[in-house]
C-alpha cells in the first residue's frame, strides 16, 4: 500500500502523522511510505531521518495526497481540500460534525475518512483520542493559572494561593479521560476542585484516586449555577463520541462570575459546552465575553507537540499497519472499533452520530 504523510497546517500544530520508527516498520512489510518534506521537523524529525527509515521525501503535498492511505493528526484544512482525491482514505482526527464545509467538501470528493476521536476499543474507551485528551486535561489548569494573570485579561488570582491566602476555584465539567487529568493537576497545584459528571462510577473514582480538596457532584443545573459563579476557573471537558457536545454552560451562568474569570472550552472541536464558546487558534487563542476570558483551542496538545506526537503515534500505528497489511476494506470488517472510525465513504455519511447532527442520511458502514 502507499502511505502519505502530509505535513501539517493547522494554525499551531506541530504534530506529524507517523515517526521514522513507525515508517520503518511499514515500509519493512512492503509498503511505501511518502513523507512529506518538513513534516517532522517540528518535533526534531528531520527529513533526513524520515529517508533513513526509507520513506520517500517529497517536495509537495499533492504527491501525499495520492497515497492509497493519509495518515495525519488534525483535521483537513481549506488548503488540502482541492488535494483530495476520490477513493483515498484519510486517517486522522477528522471534526466533521462541528464544520459543515468541510464535511460537504469530504463528501463530495468522495474520499473516505476514519476518525481517530470515534475509532473505539473493545471495551467502548477511544484508544486514539484518550492520550490527546490526557494532554489536554493536564494542560487545561496549567493554561487557566497564566490566564488569570492581569497581563492576559484576567482577575489576579494566584492558582495555588498563598498562606493566608485562599486558593482559587476550578469547577470541572465532565469527568472522563479529560476531566479527571484536570482535576488530577489542578488539585496538585492546591486548587480547591469540584467536579461534576454524568457518570457515577467515573466520580467515585475521581474521589478515590484525586489527592487535595476535590468535590465530585452529579451534573445538574441546579448544583452546576452556583458553582460556576464562585469558580476562578470553569474548564469543559464533556465528549460525546462522534456527536456535538451538549450546551451545559449558559450565558447567565458566565454572565455571574467574577470579571476575568477563566473558561478554557477543551470540546470546541464538538462544538463546545458553553454557549459562549467559539473556536480560537493558537495564534490567537483568547476572547472575553461576559467578562470572562475564554480559551477555546481545538489542538491544545500541539503546544507539547513532541510528547504528543510520541503519545499519539505510539497509539495510531497498530491501525495503520492494520489497513496498510490487511488492505482498508478487509480491516474494517475485521475490528468493529475500527469500523465505529468510519465517519464518511465514498460520498456517504457511515456513522450515525455525524449523520443525526448533519441531518443527512446514514449509510451503512
């Protein structure tokens, strides 16, 4: 099979698709592997080491894109749409449910698109999108205490706090993959924590596992308004596989909190949960709203662009060595988490969540 590895560009993202070691491995079962120049450098794989594992380096996309499978990190970028070629199938996280341009330009190049964020495991986890959520989780406190810096538009308030001086209030929405590293970091930086969550087994670990002043409560608007409105920090961490977040946080709710007070949306890319959340970019990451300042970065993890590369491709290279020894159809009927991927085929919408939320029709995978 021909693999492509573009190089990525999303605003900010340094990741890469596939290491050297990884394409090693592909290309010593038989398969070639194109890369394009530059697609790892910014996580210190240069070229050099790409054609040392016997990838073949090129000079433009457009060669990537012919490649039987695309295996990239983040979804395909206005640029890359005229690349598209019917047939080919792209492997990576693909957002198509928050974007309905992209998704019309998906379909109507007939290609076909396997999502890391709905690719599952036999137990139901997301094995591909789990370490990038874990970033992200880790990352989401670690943004919040800069943000509250006067200099970025925030209250004042020292996360941590000081003797004799409160720490500050981080109220967690979800209690998954993302919400649990959250609170995992926020209570080790001294924050007073509460957590709320659809899942009672997932709080009871919470509460079993997280050190430091940690609530856990049951996602009801009831105990959700008056938290938030004490809280320095609101961080959303709700995922629905394959389908947009729910709009748990209202105006009214942000409209009560302190002037510079934080929310850091880490579900923009389903939408978000707040009904105040819109997509920003690393370059320009930050907007107040209600006088809250609001960070709403689809690709957080590309800030620790090495650890996550590492991260994701130690978790994507089994599929791709699946499609690329087994051929794309075969694969897919043989591991239904795989085929749980299948976002879009051949001009069709293949998965039921993406479907409901597009209001077009759901054909089967």
């Amino acid at each position: 099979m021909r693999i492509g590895v573009p190089r990525e560009r999303k605003d900010g993202e340094r990741r890469v698709g596939l290491l050297p070691e990884g394409v090693a491995v592909l290309v010593a079962s038989g398969h070639v592997v194109l890369v394009e120049r530059g697609a790892g450098e910014r996580v210190g794989f240069d070229d050099a080491a790409y054609a040392g594992a016997g990838a073949e380096v090129m000079p433009e996309a457009a060669e990537i894109f012919g490649c039987q499978l695309i295996v990239k990190v983040k979804e395909l970028q206005r640029s890359e749409w005229p690349l598209l070629q019917r047939g080919t199938t792209v492997l990576g996280f693909a957002q198509l449910g928050r974007d309905r341009e992209l998704l019309d330009a998906a379909l109507g190049a007939g290609i076909g698109c396997i999502a890391y964020e709905t690719v599952a495991a036999g137990d139901g986890t997301l094995p591909l999108l789990a370490p990038m959520s874990r970033i992200a989780g880790r990352l989401a406190p670690l943004i919040a205490a800069s943000l509250l810096m006067t200099d970025r538009g925030g209250s004042g308030v020292l996360l941590p706090g000081l003797d004799g001086v409160a720490p500050g209030r981080v109220v967690i929405v979800g209690a998954g993959n993302v919400g649990g590293e959250a609170a995992r970091v926020a209570a080790g930086l001294g924050c007073r924590v509460q957590v709320f969550g659809r899942s009672a087994r997932r709080l009871a670990a919470l509460r079993e596992h997280c050190t430091g002043d940690v609530e856990v409560a049951c996602n009801d608007p009831a105990n959700l308004a008056p938290a938030i409105a004490t809280a320095d920090v609101v961080i959303g961490a709700v995922l629905e596989p394959g389908k947009l977040s729910p709009k748990l946080v209202s105006r009214e709710m942000l409209r009560s909190m302190r002037a510079g007070s934080v929310l850091i949306d880490i579900g923009i890319d389903q939408g978000g949960i707040a009904e105040t959340s819109r997509m920003t970019t690393l370059s320009d990451p930050t907007y107040t709203e209600e006088r809250v300042v609001h960070y709403c970065v689809a690709n957080m993890p590309a800030l620790v662009a090495r650890t996550a590369t590492l991260a994701l491709t130690r978790a994507t290279l089994p599929y791709v060595r699946a499609f690329a020894d087994r051929g794309i159809d075969a694969a897919l009927a043989a591991d239904a988490g795989l085929r749980a991927g299948l976002q879009i085929r051949g001009g069709a919408v293949t998965h039921a969540g993406l479907a409901a939320d597009s209001g077009l029709p759901h054909a089967s995978a």
